[in-house]
C-alpha cells in the first residue's frame, strides 16, 4: 500500500502571503525558468521554484522554518524571466516579510508595522515622548515649545542631552530584549532541508557571512540590477559609518573615557590652517572635526542609497513587481532621519534655529521610529538574513558553480 502524506496547508498563509505582495503566486505553472536562472540558487534543492509550490499550497511550517529565502538578494532576474508574471522575487519578499512579523515578540507590533492604518499610532508614540523631553528641558513653558534664539545656537538647549540619552539607553535595552528573543525563536526553528551534517561550526560560519556581507559578495553576482546594488552598498556603508560616528559622540557627551572630544566641533577652517600636532587640544578638535566630517558623509551616502533604492522600487513596470509597504516605509523612514541629520547639521552652520529646532525635532521623531520598531520592521531583516546566511554556511550550502542543478 502506498504512504499517505497529509499536507496541512494554511489558507490564510496564502492570503497574508497575498497581500504582501505575493497575490501572483498562484499564477505559477512550476517550470522552474526562476530557479535556473538565479545565480545565487544553489546546485542542490534549488530555488525559488519550490518556493512557489509550497507558498501555493500554503505550506506555512516550511516556508518559516527555510533558510533559502535569505539567499536571495532580490535582483528580480526570476521575475523578468518568469513566462507566467508569477513573480516569484516578490514572492519571497512577502515571505521575508512575514517571517520577521510573525517571529516578532510581541507578535502585534509586527501586525502594526505591516499595515498603513496603524502608522499615525505608530509615530504619535515618539512624538509625544519627544515633545516631553523638550518641555522638561524648557521647564514645561508651553509657549516655548519651539524657542526663538537669534545668532548661533545648540541642540542641548533645545532638548537636553541627559533626557534623551535616558530615553535612548532605556528604550534600546527593552528593545534589544525583544530583538533578541525573537532572533532566538527563529534560529530555533531554522530546518537544513538537506540530509546532511554541518560541515562548519556557528563561528567559522559566522566569520565567514562577515566578510561576505563586507564585501557584497552576492549583491554583486546579481548582475542584473545595478542599482540595487549600488543602492544598497550606500546604505549598509552608510549606515555603518553613522553608527561609528554617533557612538563616538555619544561616548564623548557620558564622558565614558574622559571628555574626548571638544563640546563645540564647529572649527573647520582654522582647525586646517593652523594646526598644531604638540597641542593637545588642537588634537581633540581636528579629532572632532573628523568623526563630525565623516558623520556628514555618512549621512550623505545613506540619503543617496536609499533615494535610489526609492526610485528604483517606483520605477518598476507593475508586471515585473512591486514594492510592499513594509520596504517603502523602511527606506522612506531610512532616507528621512539622514536628511533631517544633514539639514540639522545645516542650519547649525547657517545660525537658522527657526528652522533647526522643528528639524531637530522631526529627526528625533524618526530616529526613535527606527530604533523603536526595529524588530517589527524592514530594518530587521538585516540580523535575520544575517542568521540565514549563518545557518545555511554551517551546512555548507553554497550557490551552483556551473550551470546544472537539481530540482525537488
Ligand atoms: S515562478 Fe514562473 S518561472 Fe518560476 S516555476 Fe513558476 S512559472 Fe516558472
Ligand atoms: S530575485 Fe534574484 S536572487 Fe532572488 S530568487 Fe530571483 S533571481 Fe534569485
């Protein structure tokens, strides 16, 4: 008598699958044209083609638990190529998606960040706390919620450095909590697909993900898509460099070694001219100078990636994919926090704090937006890609060197 095999298959998958912008899905007639022509799809077990088959059957557990779809780097080349327009590079979009809502601790903050419906709730929490911290700094005087200052001015007389470093510290160690016992339950449900025993142990593996992510290694064997890639390498360097540069600085305001840094970093011109190498103070400033340039720059490179990534995403024909709300209001929310940095920046140098303040205040806004909801949006991909990534080296699953593969 031949086995049974009972598949379970979860409707409703189908659907949240459907309306992260997978709604083509059930259009694919599983030629495999999408697995043969990705070239980051490995040899063995190819993909996203058996992607496709159990995202239409609803096969929720094996999706979740399928470390493949962190080795696509969304190039679109399978969606161009596909003769059914089933577009399964958004496919496995939705499917990122979905993993990093539904992994989530708790489970309706991913919910929320998924939907345009919540989005006035979502932002109406950091306004309200930034607006506390600017009345305790203007000793709750509701007229001068915005103060009129002529000639130069300082952020910290704005909003004052110890309420937002208290709120930083704080709302980071709960989210970084959350952020990790996420990560974890996910981990734990990763599944090697394959029969086969790990050939590297966690750190080898992780080790050797650095370097790759380092080095863009499968952005850039996604030839088709340039932009992209370029897009991104903005970013991801971006964002590093800010990161550097804002650590810096914050270790310099708590004074964790000592004041490093000089309180104003505002000396460009006389810091080049006439600088001084046996002064100690000179030192701190031209050091100041540097992390404050390279900040600057930073921003730069973050506001460029992502205004390309933007464009690009909008200038996609409709039948080759879309663009889902989680992604469009990462990058929107990425672009918007570097380019109020930079124009806060600005209108420092210009003495313009009619216009920096409410600037100020909008960056703020969008920074604890990003920080805040880290877990539950787009932003979280980059550590659950990262543990993917991880895992499937640990099996030593590697894309194809030549042109064969083997389908399931
Ligand atoms: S998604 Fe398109 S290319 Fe891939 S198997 Fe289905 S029909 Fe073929
Ligand atoms: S989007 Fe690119 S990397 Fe992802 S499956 Fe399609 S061809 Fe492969």
């Amino acid at each position: 008598m031949r086995d049974v095999i009972e598949i379970k298959n979860d409707i409703e998958f189908i659907k949240a699958l459907k309306q992260r912008g997978g709604e083509t899905l059930k259009k694919c007639y599983q030629c495999a044209t999408c697995s043969v022509v990705c070239d980051l799809s490995p040899t063995e077990n190819a993909f996203p083609r058996k992607e496709m088959i159990w995202a239409s059957w609803g096969l929720k557990d094996e999706l979740l638990s399928d470390p493949d779809i962190w080795l696509c780097h969304g190039c679109m080349e399978c969606s161009e190529k596909c003769p059914r327009g089933a577009r399964p590079a958004d496919l496995l979009s939705a499917i990122r998606d979905y993993v990093y809502k539904n992994f989530a601790v708790p489970k309706f903050m991913g919910t929320a960040l998924g939907s345009p419906k919540y989005l006035p709730i979502l932002l109406l929490l950091p306004i309200i706390l930034i607006s506390i911290l600017v009345l305790i700094t203007q000793n709750w005087d509701l007229n001068n919620l915005f103060p009129v200052v002529n000639g130069p001015f300082r952020y910290k007389d704005f909003i004052a450095h110890g309420p937002i470093e208290g709120l930083f510290i704080a709302g980071n160690i709960l989210i970084f909590a959350f952020t990790f016992w996420g990560y974890k339950r996910y981990w734990n449900n990763l599944k090697c697909k394959l029969n086969r025993p790990r050939v590297r142990n966690f750190w080898q593996a992780t080790w050797q993900v650095i370097i790759e992510l380092l080095l863009h290694k499968k952005f850039k064997q996604c030839t088709t898509n340039s932009t992209r890639f370029i897009g991104h390498l903005f970013i991801f360097y971006g964002f590093i460099g800010a990161v550097i540069a804002t650590g810096i600085v914050v270790i310099n305001i708590l004074n964790i070694f000592g004041q490093i840094l000089p309180e104003e970093m505002n000396l460009p011109i006389r810091m080049l001219a006439g600088f001084d190498i046996n002064n100690p103070n000179e030192v701190r400033e031209f050091f100041g100078l540097f992390v404050k340039l390279f900040g600057i720059l930073s921003g730069f490179l973050i506001v460029i990636g992502s205004l390309m990534c933007i464009l690009r995403r909008y200038n996609m024909p409709p039948e080759k994919g879309g663009s889902n709300y989680s992604d469009m209001l990462f990058l929107w929310v990425v672009w918007g926090v570097a380019f109020t940095g930079l124009l806060c920046v600005m209108f420092r140098l210009m003495h313009t704090a009619t216009l920096g303040y409410p600037t100020y205040f909008i960056h703020l806004i969008l920074v604890y937006f990003l920080l805040w909801y880290m877990p539950y949006s787009k932003f979280a991909h980059m550590v659950y890609r990262f543990l993917g990534l991880i895992f499937l080296k640990m099996y030593g699953r590697e894309e194809r060197k030549a042109n064969s593969f083997v389908l399931n």
